[in-house]
C-alpha cells in the first residue's frame, strides 16, 4: 500500500510538473527523506502526507487506493 501511495504521489508530481526538490521546499520534509519516502522505502507520516497534498493542490482521497477509500465510505 505504501508503494502505491508513493506511486500516485509521484505520478501527480509529473502530472503538475513539480520536482521533487521543489516539493521538499514546499513541504519543508528534508530531500533525502521526501526520496526515500517516494521511493517506498518507508512509509509517510500523517503529517507529511498532509503536507504533500496541500503543497501539489490535491484532495488527499485521490492518492489513496481504492480499498481505503471504499472502507471509508
């Protein structure tokens, strides 16, 4: 799951043309830590997650598979 968390994030970076550099200005998450978090080698904290969606203008629902959205609905 948090790969395809990582994987969306990602994909909305192209999608917006943000780099992730920029993303780690925006969000003030340290570079190595943004990387290894979208690389899937750990997993997001709440806060960044939040972090990261204000900072690329999306609802947070979009990034998250489908089997969490249905559970909460």
């Amino acid at each position: 799951m948090d790969a395809d968390i990582a994987n969306r994030i990602t994909n909305a970076l192209i999608v917006k043309g943000i780099s992730v550099r920029a993303l780690s200005d925006a969000t003030g998450i340290a570079y190595p830590t943004l990387r290894l978090r979208l690389k899937g080698g750990r997993s997001l904290t709440f806060q960044e997650f939040n972090k990261i969606t204000a900072a690329i203008q999306v609802h947070p629902a979009t990034l998250l598979p489908t089997s969490l959205t249905d559970m909460a609905a």
